[in-house]
C-alpha cells in the first residue's frame, strides 16, 4: 500500500521491483529517518508553543477571576418540577451524510490521496466488505495518484529501469502499466481483499494526543498491530498477507530476470517499509498543516 491508500487511499504507492522504490531501497530507509526527524523538528515546537500559550491562558483567566468575582449570593434549592436540560454535546467534525467517524479525504502536503484516516474519537463504525472495496477503488483511482505514477515511470525511463523494454512512447507506456499495477495490486490486498477476509479495519486511527515520542511509536507500531471489525486490537494480517500476495503476483507481469525469491522479498520489505512511513505521516499531518496556517497568518 502507498500513501493513497492503505488498502483504501495509500499515500505512497507501491512502485515496480527495478523501480524507483526497488532499486533504491538504502535510500527508502535514509528518507524513512529523515522523515522522522523532520517530524520531531516540526511537531514539538508546535507542541512546546501550545502548552506554554495554554498555561499563560489559565494563569490570566484566573487572575481575572478573581479580581471580578461578584459577591456571593445565596443558592436557591432546586426546583423538582424544573426540566433538566443535558449537557451540550462537543461538536464533532462531520462529512456530507453527518458520519462522524467515515475517513476524510484530508489530502497529505494538499495533494496526495487521505481517504483512510480516521480523526477524533467517538463510536466507530465498522466498515462493510463494500465499504472497504470502495475506500480501496477511491485511493487507486484519485486523479493525483496518476499523476504521481506517471513521475515515478518518467523517472524509470530516465533509469533506464528494464532496458529490454526500451526508450520511447512504447517503452514509457509499459513502465507507466507496471508501475499502475503494482500500486492498484498493494492497494486493494492490503486494503479490501484481506481486511475482508480476516474482519480487520483498513483505517488507520489517528492518535493525535500525547507527546511526539509517544504518538510516533503508535504510529509505527500499526504495521504490526491493527484494528478488528469489532474494535479488538490484533497483529496486522492484513498487512503483511496483502503485501506478500502484491509482491508474488507482480513477478507475473516483471521481466523474466526479476522473478526471483530475493527480488520478491526486495518488493515485499519496500512495501511494508513505505507503509510504515506513510502511517507516521498521517499521524502528524494535522500538526504539520497547523505549524503552517499559523506561520501563513
């Protein structure tokens, strides 16, 4: 699974083996780091500035406090025949049909496809086996992952990535098709098919409180530990079942040299590694947007 979609909307899409993923897989873990540390540099001080603004808040309204506190006045007994109103609920963010825990499209860095996250709490609606095809189907075909698809074959063309296919339209053509089909292939086993199979949740739920280290941690451990339909946590099936199944149905369509067992795990680790890195980016992209709308004011 990629950034548009995992399963449904991976963000970073599985690229070919040979691809810009699969040849260079040292620099997938250098940007993996990276990414890492450009989060903690973005994200505490953001944190930092809340806490200290949230503390300065508390300490002015309670000066206030007490400097208007009126007189006491004496309590009246309630009235038993007076309607007790309930408590005003806190609002929660809504989509177009009112679901409040249905993920929203809230596209990474504005461009790249979100459809899995899930922000907020409250009660969680299990997705049906449709729902889940359908999440799928929405991060595959999301106009922007053509386009990212298209950068990742111009880029194996510029490569050279399997010479037998040539250079050209003709060439560009078929790095573009094997590109397409190794992202629609991760998205939809790891996102539908399997998650479908086993009854575990393809969404990924965003901590959002807590400190960096904590939240980061979460976020890589869900490649390992997942959700269930009925909301148990569980090992991550879906995810390494899906990613093996993508992986051992590319060598189908790879040039007869790449079909081996070492180039199939090469595919395999790369898709589990860009998965990871696509959770921590969802995790602190609300952070991340807010850094800078602040910064924008």
């Amino acid at each position: 699974m990629g950034l548009a979609a995992r399963g449904a909307g991976r963000a970073v899409p599985t690229l070919g083996r040979k691809s810009l993923v699969i040849i260079h897989g040292k620099n997938a873990a250098k940007l993996a780091v990276c990414a890492a540390l450009s989060l903690f540099s973005l994200v505490p001080q953001s944190s930092r500035a809340q806490e200290a603004a949230a503390q300065n808040g508390s300490q002015d309204v309670s000066k206030d406090q007490v400097a208007q506190t009126p007189p006491a006045t004496p309590v009246q007994a309630p009235d038993p025949t007076a309607r007790q109103l309930p408590a005003r609920p806190t609002p929660q963010k809504k989509d177009d049909q009112g679901d409040t825990t249905k993920p929203q499209n809230d596209r990474l860095f504005g461009v790249l496809p979100n459809y899995v996250t899930v922000e907020g709490g409250g009660a969680i609606t299990p997705l049906t086996t449709k729902e889940k095809f359908k999440l799928s189907a929405d991060g595959i075909f999301d106009p922007a992952e053509f386009v990212f698809v298209g950068v990742v074959a111009l880029v194996n063309q510029a490569e050279n990535d399997n010479p037998e296919w040539h250079q050209g339209l003709k060439g560009y053509a078929r790095r573009y098709g094997n590109a397409f089909a190794n992202q629609a292939i991760g998205n939809i086993n790891t996102g539908a098919i399997w998650p479908s199979l086993l009854h575990q949740d393809p969404r990924y739920f965003q901590k959002a409180k807590g400190s960096f280290t904590h939240r980061f941690f979460y976020s890589a451990s869900r490649i390992l530990i997942t959700r269930t339909d009925s909301g148990h946590a569980q090992f991550n099936y879906s995810e390494m079942f899906g990613s093996m199944t993508a992986a051992g149905i590319s060598n189908i369509y790879q040039p007869r040299q790449e079909r081996s067992f070492g180039n199939t795990l090469d595919t395999f680790g790369t898709q589990v590694l860009y998965d990871a890195l696509s959770f921590e980016l969802r995790e602190f992209w609300p952070d991340v947007k807010r850094k800078f709308a602040r910064k924008s004011k």
